[in-house]
C-alpha cells in the first residue's frame, strides 16, 4: 500500500500509529473528509474498511469505534513514538529524522495535513531527546565522532537546539576544527539574535573557551586516534562530577610505561577545559626523587600567574614565590618565624590559599604526571593539601607506573579517598585498527596482516603499536620485527643522521627542559644545522610531547633508552654542557628548578668546581624553605666534590646551620672538626673566638652531655675580653645552663657576674645577659630578681619579634613561678608559649611548652589536668623525636601512675631508672627517674633497691645544696630512708635538704609535706 492511493493509505497510517487505542469513526470523519456531507463521508470510510478488510488487515469493530490490534502491524513510527523509546533506544536504532515519512505530501484535509506536521514532530522531539542522551554518554566517553553524528541528528529535528549546538561545536573543535567550531557558534548566536540575553550566555562561554584552547591539542599526525578507553574516560567524568559539586576529588590512573596514561589524561582534560575546568600540569622525571618540592616547583609557576591568583593574600604570594625562586628576598616576610617547622607550615597554608583563591575564578584540574618520581617533601605536602582542602572545586589527577613506589603512593592516597583504574593493554582489534590508523588507508590489507603478525610481541602496548607502525611505514618490512620496544628504538635511531643523533642526545639529557633554544645552547649549533637536525628528528614522531612551541621533550621511555645508548665520554660532555646552560639561565631568571637541575648535570659531567657552586645555591634554596634535610644532603654532594679548603669551610658552616636547625648534635661534632680544620689552614692566624667556637660548645652539651667541658670552653670564651660582647652573652648563658645543670654553684656565680659586666645595648646581648640573671637568682639567688627578669625578658623576646625568643622566655617565666607555687600563673604563661608555638608549627618549641604545662599541672598536684596536657604534647613530641623531651614524658607519665594508682611502673622504665640513669645528661631528669624509682621500691618493700637510690640520691643532693627545685628529690630521699629504717636520716635529709621557700615561709612543698608524714 503506497502514499498514491491518498485516502486508504491516510486511514492505515492514522490506525496503524495509533495500535491499540480505539478510535471513533468520528474522529476519522472530521480528519480526512472535513468538507464532504455526513452520509457520503460514511460511505466513504465504509468502503475504506471494506478495502482493508480485502487486503487481509482484520480491524476490531466496536460499533461506531475502530481499533488494529498491535501484534497485526508493525509500524517504526509507533516504536519512536513509545514513551520510554528515548531512554532505551541504542545509538545505531535512531533515525534519521528526513526519514520520517520521507516526501510524503498529503493533499487531503488541512486537517489530516496537521496531523501529519505534528506527526513528524513528535518522532522528532523524541529523536532528539534519544540523541542528546547518547551525546552525554559519548561526551564522557570520549567518542567525539558519534557526538558530532548525534549532534547533527539532533539539529535536523531542531535547527537552533542550543544542546545540540553546543555538542556539534564540541565535537568539531576536539576534532581539531577549531575555525569551524567557532563559525557554528557565531552562526547560532547570530539566528537567535539579542532577544534574550540569558539564551546566549552558554554559547558564548564555550566560544571563548574554544577560542582559548591552544591549537597544539590537536593529534599530530602519525599519533594516531585514542582507542578503545571510553570506560576510562567515563570513570573520570564521573570523578569530575564530584568535584564539580563544590568538593575536592582525586583520581589515579595507574598502568605500565606507553599504555596510555597520559594520552587518556590530557583527552580528559582537553574536554574538561570546554567545561570551564582549567587544568595546569606538572610532568615529572627520574631526577625529581632527589629534588624536594619539584611537583610544586613545577606546578606554581603557572598557578600564580593564573586568573584568580591575585586574589590570595599578599604573605601567601611571597612565600610561594620563594619556594621557585632563588635567593629570594620580601620584606613581607622579614618579620614571620624562619624556623624550619613555621616556614613548612607558611608553605601548606600558602597552598591552600593560593587553591582557594583560583578556584573562587572557576574549577581546576591538577594533572601530576609520572607520580612514581614524587621526592618525599612533594608527597607530604600534597597528601596534606588534599586532606586539609576538601571544600574546593579541584581535581587532582595523577598518574603513575605500576612498580617501584607504588605501594608508598598507595599508602599516601588510600583507595577509599583516591580511587585508581590501571589502564589495560589493547586486545587484538584494538591493536590492530591503531596500527591501521597509523600505517594509512592505502595500505589496509597489508597493516592488518602485520599488526596481527607484531600483537605477541607488541602485547596491545599502545606505544609499542605506534612504534611497530612508524617503523614498518618507514621501511616497508613487515617480515623481521623487533623483538622488544628498546631494540626496534635504537634501530629508528640508527636511521638518523649523526647531527640528529646528538640533538636526540641532548633532549634525552635535558628531559621536560628540552627546548629548541637550550638545545641550541648546548650544541653550539647555528641556526641552518639545527633546523634540519629537529626536522629530522620531529619526523622521527617522538618528540614534542609537552605540546608547548619550541618544546622537544621525549617519552620517558625514549629518554631512558638514549642515555643508555650513549658512551660516558660524550654523556659527561653533554652532562657539562647541560649543567653549564641551566646555571647561567637560573642565575638570570632566579628560577629555583633549574639551578638545582644544573647542579644535577654538573655533578654528571664532571666539572666539580661548577658544581659545587650550583650545589650550595640549591641547598640556600633548601635552608630558605625549611627543608634542612635536604639541604644538607646537597652539601654532603658538595663536599665529596670541593677541591680546596675555601669551598669545604664555607660547606661545612652551611652544614652546620642546617644540622642545628633539625638539632642533629652528633653530626655537628663531626662537621665541626672539618670545618675548624679547614679554617685553621685558610689562616692560621684566624680570631680565637668565633661562632663556630659557640657551636663546638653548645654540641658539647646535646652531643656528648660533658657538661664539664661546656663549663671549661664556655669560661675560655666568656674571659675573652677581646672578644665580641654577643659572642661572650652566648657563652655566658650556654655556661650558666651547664653548671646549673651540675649543681655548681660557684661556676653559676662566675657566669653570673661576667654576664652582668656586658654592655647590653645591643637587644640580644640584653636577652642573653636577662637569661644568666633568671637562672642564676632561680636557682640559688634572689627570687623577686628572678621574677622581675623573666618579666623583662619576655618584654625584651617580644619587641625583638622572634617567635622562637617569645615562647622560650614565656617557659623561663614559668620556672620562678613554680618555686614560690604560683603555679596557675606558671600554667598561664607556658600555655601561652604553646599558642604561640603551635600557631607557627615550631615543633621543639610546641613540644616543650606543652611539657612545661603539664609539670607545672603535676607540681601542683592537679594530676587529671596533667595527663591532659601530656596528651596534647605527645604529638608534637613525636615530630622531633628527642631524647630528653621523650624521656620527660616518661618520666611525669610514671609519677602520675605511681601517685594515682596501686604502684606500678613499666619494665623499661625501671630497667632505664636503674642502669641507664647515670647517662642522662640533663641531671634534673637523672635524679627524676632515681627519685621515681625510690617511690616504686618503698611502696614494693624493695629494700636493696631502696638502699641504692638513696645512696645515689644523697650524693647528688649534697652537690645541690643551696638551689632551689630538689623538693621532689630530697622527698624521694627521704621515702627511701624510711623504706630501710632510717627514719632519723631522712630527718636530717628534710632539714638539711629542703628549706621553706623565703617567699611563703611557713609552706612547704607537697613532695615534702608528704615525706614528712611518713615520719
């Protein structure tokens, strides 16, 4: 039945669309014979059944309805037509709309003619909810050739559907069309007109975006198409979403070298960009395991120049900047604490504002490359952003190799937070149609044969594939292939000239800083050879992967190969040369990435002067950052390489700066006596008292605890009168320390007197001289002297502005306050110190206020209070992992045990109060474990025990007499005399030992008061 016979076939389309539905003959009357009399008309429709009923169509008569069942017709317009057709329907069963009743013209009623139009409309709203459906999906999938099909499709049933628009641009311009995308957009924004703003917002966003996106993003040719990686694509769409609510998410893409990690990453982020994502990469390499920060020294550059950066606070800009750059200088952060922990915190804070800043200016997309290389400070400065900036629109995506490090990677980014998908090897189609793709249509036939012949040795690896392809291309043999990846690339090579080869040398060496200028540089090559060396070599189709003009950067595997391949002779020349180009451009540009690769090359190539040099720039750079650590370890490079002794002193001193800002006494010793030795021999005549003398007597009380001989080299220095008033303040106060220390009352009188004949109008010989007053009058003189210094002090600390000076007088202040029991106000000022401590991140300063605290809390017998505060403490205790700071906590840890519970302390505890107490150098704590142990030995009726530590504690005591502070002591004493029934000593030991403090006579200790009860 064809549209000729007009009526029949009008009554069978109207019916058979309509299948199932009871229809009057009424209905039917006034659609397709509106101007005919009623019994004519009638007649009509009866005679039209009767024909239906002839043709073998069996219609339901129902009196004055009509109906066909729908199992006897088949009509597609009914399928389309159906209500959930759009959400089920597969992208090959849509339509093409000008299929839709194709030509057909009735020439009956106007009626009839209407119902027709909206006939087509109706299928053509529902084509084009179908194909916007599965243009979503293949947006995210990447499959930007079914969204140009769809898209077209879609605007044959609605010419200016904004959706439909928008995705053919899309597609065009990731096509690579990117004039044409454009001309799309102008074409729609010019049909719609100025009607409505609003209507126009959308398209105008994705024009600009288009009309930013840089060109270099189009496939080169010979790449080859993206294949069969949909899912991930999908996997990371779903991701972006989350981000795209307003929260922070992480995604890791793992996999093999050349499966395609990054060629899945950058389709990714190329068409988020269109989205209004800004994505900003940082591609690192092997030599970044040794360089600390090298992900945001990478990435920061291009975040602060970023739209939106401006918007972060002055302080945060200026820290950052110093992080990049080298040597560095803002007087904006003149005044901030330089301490390693306060500058690693500025660093994170700085960070997290910068992000908040840029992402206030539209959502981003951090792309970090070849995660495997991440040095240490890079990776806890990351894991930190991620978790401490949850709130922002940013997607940190990462890629890294299935070896090596990935279990450290794995246990920095768990799996519930960062979700990962290991991209797989192509099957064997897959493989095959990317080889057909790269090989050319002209030879269909044989590509397929050979890709299917190179599968077992190629394994679906995406850049073996291309390799395989480009070679067969090149050379026509598809018989003898490569057996691996490594020797099809050195035969690709080979075919080079050797002026190509050495340019390729040379970006294998210069890895991401491989540019047509530095190669240049580095080869001394003029203009005419070099261009036909990097046509050369660009024809070779592995160059250029940053996509950046001008960039000649290799895949990482291709870089690793050349390196090998080359002698060491020629390795090391160009390892100079390289070192020799990257310094003078880091020197110009203060950019603190290169210099540090430089001095990477020139270590390399074996020029150790050049490289000693470029060493002590990037460990200045290190110590500026706070990164100790790693500054230090650049100068031990830097001393097996430094020829002369004026290179090994200045090292050394450098050394020690940041050995004594991570408090590594020991290794001070040692870089001490190079650094001595070498400056003996530069002049022997060198001044006897130097800063390094200071040193050398500070690492005698950490480094060795020979208090006796920091007294002897801290009295040599102090007597110097010809030498500099700070110098002698310092030694001063570090010999006041030490015979406080040893109960050496006279050595502490000496130190007192000198410190007070000082001229102090400089401020800090002020606060050294205010030191020596506070611990001498606290320990054996005037106690309202005591006060009133510390008062004076914490004045002095402040107006200084060193954070350090302010929370370490705030800890002075306290101690005189707990000797005449003030010990709410002695809390007060060292909680305040911990404030001001934690605010800055200064970890040993943290730590020991804390500590402080909960002494003060324990000496006044507020024990709940105490454990408190040993458990704000314990954390930062554990940063520093120091000696002395530990063995304090365990030691409050065993006396609030011993006094709170049934006695008991630890195996390790005792074993340390017994054996190894005599060891510790800061007595105070020698005579706290012994004093503890005598508590637990009394209280277990352990009477040798008992006997041993009152003998060790009689001796020490009667070295302390007349300082103050030894009432838990004498108390220990006393409990153990009792212990073995020598009740009438340990009179004589509280009498001879514990006077009344002069301020509150009539009061005695609660240490005391409860030894005296036992008597």
């Amino acid at each position: 039945m064809r549209p000729d016979a007009a009526v029949l076939f009008a009554v069978i389309l109207y019916l058979g669309v309509r299948a199932g539905k009871r229809i009057p003959r009424a209905e039917l009357l006034e659609l397709i014979w509106t101007d005919v009399a009623d019994p004519a008309r009638r007649h009509s429709l009866r005679q039209i059944v009767y024909r239906l009923k002839r043709a073998g169509l069996e219609l339901d008569l129902d009196g004055d309805d009509l109906c066909v069942e729908p199992d006897r017709v088949r009509c597609d317009l009914s399928a389309v037509l159906g209500d959930g057709w759009p959400a089920t329907v597969a992208i090959t069963d849509i339509p093409n709309p000008a299929d839709i009743l194709p030509f057909y013209q009735p020439g009956l009623t106007p009626a009839y003619a209407e119902w027709v139009d909206r006939l087509r409309s109706d299928a053509g709203a529902q084509i084009r909810r179908a194909t916007l459906r599965h243009i979503d999906v293949a947006r995210r999938e990447g499959r930007w050739q079914d969204v140009e099909l769809l898209a077209r499709t879609c605007l044959a049933t609605d010419p200016l559907n904004e959706e439909g628009t928008l995705a053919l641009a899309e597609a065009t311009a990731m096509g690579g069309s990117k004039a044409e995308a454009l001309r799309i957009l102008d074409g729609f924004l010019w049909e719609i007109g100025t009607r409505d703003e609003s209507i126009r917002v959308p398209a105008k966003l994705l024009r600009r975006r288009i009309s930013d996106q840089p060109s270099f993003r189009v496939p080169r040719a010979g790449d080859g198409p993206l294949i069969a990686r949909t899912q991930e694509l999908a996997w990371l769409n779903s991701r972006l979403d989350q981000a795209g609510s307003g929260a922070a998410c992480t995604a890791m893409l793992l996999g093999p070298p050349g499966i395609g990690k990054t060629a899945v990453a950058r389709a990714f982020t190329a068409h988020a960009e269109m989205r209004g994502w800004r994505p900003i990469t940082s591609r690192l390499q092997p030599s970044d395991m040794d360089r600390p920060m090298s992900v945001f020294t990478e990435l920061l550059p291009t975040l602060l120049k970023s739209e939106g950066a401006i918007g972060a606070a002055p302080e945060s800009i200026a820290q950052l900047r110093r992080l990049i750059e080298h040597r560095t200088e803002d007087d904006i952060l003149s005044g901030k604490s330089q301490e390693a922990e306060a500058i690693q915190a500025r660093i994170r804070a700085s960070m997290q504002d910068l992000l908040s800043a840029l992402s206030h200016e539209g959502p981003l997309i951090l792309l970090l490359e070849d995660l495997h290389w991440i040095d240490h400070q890079s990776l806890r400065l990351l894991t930190w952003i991620v978790e401490h900036a949850p709130g922002l629109p940013v997607m940190w995506l990462m890629t890294a190799r299935l070896e090596s490090r990935i279990a450290e990677l794995r246990a920095a980014f768990a799996e519930d937070r960062t979700p990962s998908r290991v991209i797989e090897p192509l099957d064997r189609e897959e493989a095959t149609l990317l080889f057909q793709s790269i090989a050319g249509s002209e030879t269909v036939e044989g590509a397929a044969r050979v890709a299917e012949d190179s599968f077992p040795v190629t394994g679906g690896n995406p850049l073996f594939v291309r390799e395989v392809a480009r070679h067969w291309t090149e050379t026509g043999n598809g018989e003898a292939l490569p057996s691996n990846l490594r020797v099809l690339m050195r035969g690709r090579v080979a075919r080079l000239s050797p002026p190509a080869q050495r340019v390729l040398h040379c970006c294998a060496l210069l890895g991401r800083y491989a540019t047509v200028p530095r190669v240049g540089s580095v080869l001394e090559a003029s203009t005419a050879e070099l261009y036909g060396c990097i046509a050369e070599v660009d024809e070779l189709g592995i160059s250029g992967v940053e996509g950046e003009p001008g960039s000649l950067v290799l895949h990482d595997l291709w870089q690793e190969e050349l390196a090998n391949q080359m002698r060491p002779a020629p390795r090391a020349l160009l390892h100079h040369r390289c070192g020799e180009v990257l310094l003078g451009e880091g020197h110009r540009s203060k950019e603190a990435g290169v210099v540090s690769e430089a001095a990477r090359h020139l270590v390399h190539g074996g020029a150790p002067d050049r490289a000693v040099i470029a060493l002590e720039d990037a460990a200045a750079h290190y110590q500026a950052n706070g990164m100790h650590d790693d500054a230090i370890a650049s100068l031990d490079t830097a001393l097996t390489l430094a020829v002369d002794d004026g290179a090994r002193f200045r090292i050394c001193v450098t050394r020690i700066a940041s050995l004594r800002a991570i408090g590594a006494w020991p290794e001070i010793q040692t870089s001490l006596n190079g650094a001595l030795g070498a400056e003996r021999r530069l002049s022997p005549t060198v001044a006897e008292h130097t800063n390094l003398e200071l040193i050398e007597t500070e690492a005698s009380i950490f480094a060795t605890g020979d208090l006796s001989l920091t007294v002897a080299r801290a009295k040599r220095c102090v007597l110097a009168t010809h030498a500099d008033s700070e110098h002698r303040a310092e030694a001063a106060w570090m010999g006041a320390r030490a015979a406080a220390n040893l109960f050496d009352a006279a050595e502490l009188s000496f130190f007192f007197e000198q410190a007070e004949l000082l001229d102090r109008r400089r401020s800090s010989v002020a606060a050294r001289a205010l030191r020596v007053r506070l611990i001498y009058n606290t320990e054996c003189g005037d106690l309202a002297i005591a006060l009133a210094s510390a008062a004076d002090l914490v004045t002095t600390e402040r107006d200084t502005g060193s954070v350090v000076g302010y929370c370490h007088a705030l800890r002075n202040l306290t101690v005189p306050l707990r000797v005449i029991g003030a010990f709410e106000r002695a809390a007060d000022a060292s909680a305040d110190a911990f404030a001001h401590a934690a605010r800055h991140h200064l970890v040993n300063e943290a730590a020991a206020a804390a500590d402080v605290v909960a002494w003060t809390y324990f000496e006044a017998g507020e024990l709940t209070r105490s454990e408190e505060w040993i458990s704000v403490a314990a954390p930062w205790v554990r940063q520093i992992e120091a000696p002395h700071a530990r063995a304090s906590m365990d030691i409050l840890r065993a006396m609030i045990d011993l006094e709170a519970q049934s006695p008991s302390l630890n195996r390790e505890f005792v074993e340390r109060a017994t054996h190894g107490a005599e060891n510790e150098p800061i007595i105070r704590q020698r005579l706290y474990y012994i004093a503890t142990l005598a508590r637990f030995a009394a209280a277990r009726g352990d009477i040798a025990l008992c006997r041993l530590c009152a003998d060790r504690l009689g001796d020490w005591l009667w070295k302390a007499r007349g300082f103050r502070r030894t009432d838990y002591f004498v108390s220990g004493l006393a409990i153990a005399l009792c212990a073995i029934g020598k009740s009438k000593d340990a009179r004589d030991a509280l009498a001879a030992f514990a006077p009344p403090v002069p301020y509150h006579a009539a009061k005695m200790s609660r240490f005391v008061a409860a030894a005296t009860k036992l008597l």
